[in-house]
C-alpha cells in the first residue's frame, strides 16, 4: 500500500488515501473518487488547470523525470521556472508542482497540496 495524503481548503483535515500498489491509478482520478475540487479541463496534460503540489514524505527523494508535455505546460502554467523546464532531470529535489492527470501513484507515499 501506498500513502496518499490531501491537503486542500474545502477540507477541514487531511485526507489520508491508502492506495495498493502497482494501482497506476493518477492523482486526478484519485481526488475525483474522493470529491476533491479541482479545476481540470482537458485530463491529457494540455491545459495545466490540474497543478497540484507534491511533495515526498520519505526523507530522501528519489530523481524525477517529467515527461516533455507535462514540463511544457508546468512552465506555461507558471509552475516550473524557465530553468526547470529546460532540464531534463530535475535535481534531486523533485518539482514542487505536477499536473495531478499525469501524475501516476508509485510506490512512494506523498503529499497532495492544492
Ligand atoms: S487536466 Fe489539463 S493538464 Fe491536467
């Protein structure tokens, strides 16, 4: 199992989501099984309108590597830097922002902000 932890407004506390592994389930279809409100538009990385922040709960992160369209449109969205979005690798310290239709549950548990 796999911990997936929500913090959001419209909630008065976290919501903790237990999710079995190899699920490739993403966090978008997470926070719509769980009513969570969030803007989304296109659900195929076009329009950036799901950003959410993520953030590992272990102590060391692992690398990321996030795919050419989900790094296009966090920049124009305004949530990577024009650094970040011309790297292939991110360094050690994996993007605060992802786009939560593309974002696939691994094995790490993490931290869901929106
Ligand atoms: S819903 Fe459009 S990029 Fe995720």
């Amino acid at each position: 199992m796999v911990t997936v932890t929500f913090l959001t407004l419209p909630l008065r506390e976290k919501l903790v989501v237990e999710v079995p592994e190899n699920t490739r389930v993403t966090l978008l279809n997470l926070m719509k099984r769980y009513n969570l409100p969030k803007q989304c538009v296109c659900g195929e990385g076009k329009c950036g309108a799901c950003a959410v922040k993520v953030a590992p709960m272990r102590q060391s992160a692992r690398m990321v590597r996030l795919s050419d369209m989900e790094r296009r449109e966090l920049f124009q969205a305004g949530k990577l830097s024009l650094e970040e979005s011309e790297s292939q690798d991110l360094k050690d310290i994996p993007p605060r922002w992802r786009l939560a239709c593309q974002y696939v549950v691994a094995d790490e548990p993490v931290l869901v902000a929106f």
